[in-house]
C-alpha cells in the first residue's frame, strides 16, 4: 500500500443499526487496522424527515459494542455531521454556478410528475429534461423573473456531461462503466431546503476528510457515476471505491429485507437477547469475505490479521441465522462462567429467579445456550410444574422395565441424606439401580430422565437432580409412577 489509508463509515441517523450497516463498519474497520489506516466515523444527518432522536447515539453505542473502535468522529473532531458543514457545501455549490457548471431549476414538483407520466405513457426511460432547452437569454431571464416572483424556491442541479464516460476498477467488482447519458439527466445537488443531496455532500466530505478507499455496499454503485461527475465537475481525485455484494436470506435466497420478520437484523436485538458481541463481530465478519481454510472462529485480533479485501466474495453473502447461533453458542461454550453469569444475571432477576443456585443453574446450562436470555426458558423445570410428557417421552414410558427402574431410583435418593446429596453422590445412585435391576444403557438413563426432568434430552442428568433438589426429583418420579398405573 503506497496511498495512506483512511477509510470512513457514515451513518445516518434514521434508525438502529442493521447487520448490513454494521458489516459495512466492520469491513472499512478490519481493511483500516489491517494496513495501519485510519477508521473515521461521519454522520450523515441532511435528510431531516427521516432523523431520528438519539439515534447517532444508538448507532456509536452499537458499534462500540460490536468492539469496533475509531480514530476520528464528531466525538473527537469538529463538523463531523453534515449538518455542521453546510457552509463547505455551499461554497462549492456557489463554486459551480459561478463556473456554469450547475444552474439554478426552478421546476415544480407537480411539473416534474406530469413530464414523468407523459415519460411512461409514452414508453420513455426516465429521465430530467432542462426546462432551459431553447430558451434565449432573454426568454431565460424572463422565465426566472416569473418564477421568482411566484415565489419559487430553486434547487441546484449539476450539469450533466451526457457524453462523459464514468469508470472505475471497483475492489470488488472489477471495471465498472457508466455513460453520462444514461444517469437520467442533470441532477439536484442541492435541494429547495438548502441541504445538499446525498451524492453531492459525500464527495465534498470524502475529498476534505482525504478519504482514500470507499468500502459500501453495492446498492451504492447507481450513486458511484453521480459521485464522479462531482469529482471532475470540481477537479478533485476520486477515491477508490469496493462495493461488497448484497446480504440475502439463506432461507429464501432473497436479498435480507426488514420485513423479514423471523430473522433478527438489528444489532439492538442481539444486545437484548443477550449475545455475545463477540461472536456477533465474529460472524459478520465473515458475510461476503473468507479467510481461507475451514475455521470459523476468530478473534478481533487475527480477523485483523487475516483481512485481505482481495477475497471480498463477488457472490451473495448468505444471512444464516442457524449458522449465527452455532457460533454464538461456541462463543458461551468456551467463555468462562463468570461472563455468562454475569451476562444471564439481568434475565434471571426480571423473572424471579437470582436464587443461591443460579450460578449453578447457569453452569449447567452453558453448554446449550446461544444467547444469556435462553436461561429463563432453559430453567422452567426448577421453577415451574412438572411439564406434560410429550408423545415420544410417552413412549419411553410405555416399556415395561420403566416402572421398576423409577421405583428403585426413588429408594436410593430416599435414602440418601441432606449432606450426601451431591452431584459426585448421584451417579453411583444410577449405577447401582443398573446392578440392582439388571437394567442398563437407554433403558436405564432415559426413564430416569424423563421422569424427573420431563424431557429426553438436557444436561448432565446427576447436576440436574441436585439442582431440583432431592424432594423435587422425588415428587416428579411420584407423579410419572402415578400416571403410568393409570
């Protein structure tokens, strides 16, 4: 890398932030730290009806996170909202008119509506047509003087160089190519509000903050032609750009949509379900690039490491939610029970549960859980009535051994005292009913667990016993012997 890296994220304070947001933090991230860049974050608050309160906050709080950091923001450097720097865009705005390359259109939007449906009757593409086209100097003035005393307000627009060619060899993509012509004729860089459009701001803050690479997603690439007609409209160098392919839903193989309401994309709602932002950080990092290899599992520090921008995939990134809670789930496994407990404290309190053997019943449920709020659900049993036996669990409970295996487990945990009740002293509980009964294996462990737990699956079964407590364990052995005589 012979050009100093600096590379920018620039949110819009309109919402929360999404996973296709986040990725795109991420990626100019790994790519800055990588090279020993700069990372900046810029907020992009011209698009006033759309603003949302606190939601600059919600976005920084959610990457910070996330565990990604930043070098600059408008946390630590002046006029990094658009909104602080309209005097810099009006200075080249006036720049432009004064050169004749943009011009002042005072064009309704109730003329531009019909011209759009005259456009489409007439099977048309799209596009603006200057309302100046064969006007004389005179017949201009004239027309301006009118609108302006109707009380007109204009916007700005570029002039479009209809013969342009608009190129770049995107990082991703390879050569892009766009003709001018085809951009849908002059453009509104600034709107009847004074705020400048999104095509026009960007360039003026890429080009002052000297943004070396523009790493987006490839929605942008429409915008990127518009983008370089304002770069040689000014004489500046443009940046080069990398547009990461699109997020689609492994499920449906349709690009990720908000209304995709059973996948969660929201960063937020991970943070609530109580994920850890590691393994969060982990699996976005990994839409739409490969390390190389078969791991999956990485830390902030070797994502940096390995990040090469040349294996950013030109194929769909897959938005699997199986895959995320596989990982999220390694990420608990083999993360040391004070941070899980600590993570799952909050939920276990909401619902009446921080008893002395919580830390305990989070131990056990560890292993299994993908997100901290999972223990509330995972520790109905300690807290609630015997479940109702399932269809399969009946039929394990239909053989004829069940019976006599109950019955003799109740005597031994009958038998045993307070102080001996303990984990290490149940399994040879266990064992002995095997030697008692001359009955082993499934047709052992199974009946036991169903019995007590009311499921044929969970943890380790002597660590649930003695967290539902000697006289529990009994009382649901009691119930299911019952039932069976029925």
């Amino acid at each position: 890398m012979t050009k100093t890296i600096r590379v920018r994220y620039a949110p819009s304070p309109t919402g929360l932030l999404h996973i296709g947001n986040a990725r795109t933090a991420l990626f100019n991230y790994l790519y800055a730290r990588h090279h020993g860049g700069t990372f900046l974050i810029r907020i992009e608050d011209t698009d006033r009806k759309r603003h949302v309160e606190d939601g600059e906050r919600s976005q920084l709080e959610n990457l910070r996170w996330l565990g990604i950091d930043w070098d600059e923001s408008p946390e630590t450097h002046a006029n990094y909202r658009q909104s602080e720097r309209l005097e810099l865009y009006q200075k080249y705005i006036d720049q432009l008119l004064a050169e004749g390359k943009a011009y002042k259109s005072y064009v309704t939007e109730e003329e531009l509506a019909a011209e759009r449906e005259r456009q489409e009757k007439a099977g048309e593409t799209p596009r603006y047509i200057n309302e100046f086209l064969g006007m004389s100097e005179d017949e201009k003035a004239a027309y301006i003087a009118e609108r302006e005393a109707a009380g007109i307000v204009p916007t700005v627009r570029l002039a479009v160089n209809e013969a342009g060619i608009y190129k770049w060899n995107d990082m991703v993509k390879g050569e892009i190519t766009f003709e001018g012509a085809n951009i849908g004729g002059d453009w509104v860089i600034q709107k009847k509000d004074g705020y400048p459009t999104y095509n026009f701001a960007v360039v003026v803050d890429d080009h002052d903050m000297q943004i070396s690479h523009v790493i987006r997603g490839d929605d942008h690439i429409a915008n990127t032609p518009k983008q370089l007609m304002v770069y040689e409209a000014l004489g500046w160098e443009a940046p080069e750009f990398g547009h990461m392919t699109l997020i689609i839903n492994s499920e449906t193989g349709k690009k990720l949509s908000k209304r995709d309401i059973n996948t969660l994309q929201f960063i937020e709602d991970y943070r609530q379900k109580g994920y850890l932002p590691e393994a969060i950080f982990n699996f976005i990092a990994l839409l739409g690039w490969n390390p190389g290899g078969e791991d999956e599992i990485f830390s902030r520090e070797q994502l940096i490491a390995l990040f090469d921008e040349n294996r950013l995939s030109k194929s769909p990134a897959a938005f699997d939610q199986k895959k995320l809670d596989w990982m999220s789930n390694d990420y608990i496994k083999n993360a040391d029970l004070d941070k899980i407990f600590a993570l799952c404290k909050p939920y276990l309190e909401e619902a009446g549960r921080l008893t002395d053997k919580a830390e305990k019943l989070v131990e056990l449920y560890k292993p299994q859980m993908t997100s901290a709020d999972e223990i509330v659900p995972l520790t109905d049993l300690f807290f609630s009535d015997f479940p109702e036996l399932g269809e399969a669990e009946r039929e394990v409970m239909a053989a004829e051994t069940v019976p006599t295996v109950l019955e003799a487990f109740k005597a031994n945990l009958e038998a045993m005292s307070d102080e001996d009740f303990l984990p290490e002293n149940i399994s040879p509980q266990i064992k002995a009913v095997q030697k008692e009964t001359g009955i082993k294996g499934k047709n052992l462990f199974m009946p036991i667990r169903i019995a007590v737990s009311g499921e044929m699956h969970g943890p380790e079964l002597p660590n649930t016993i003695y967290l539902l407590g000697r006289e529990k364990s009994i009382k649901h052995i009691d119930q299911v012997i019952e039932e069976l005589k029925r």
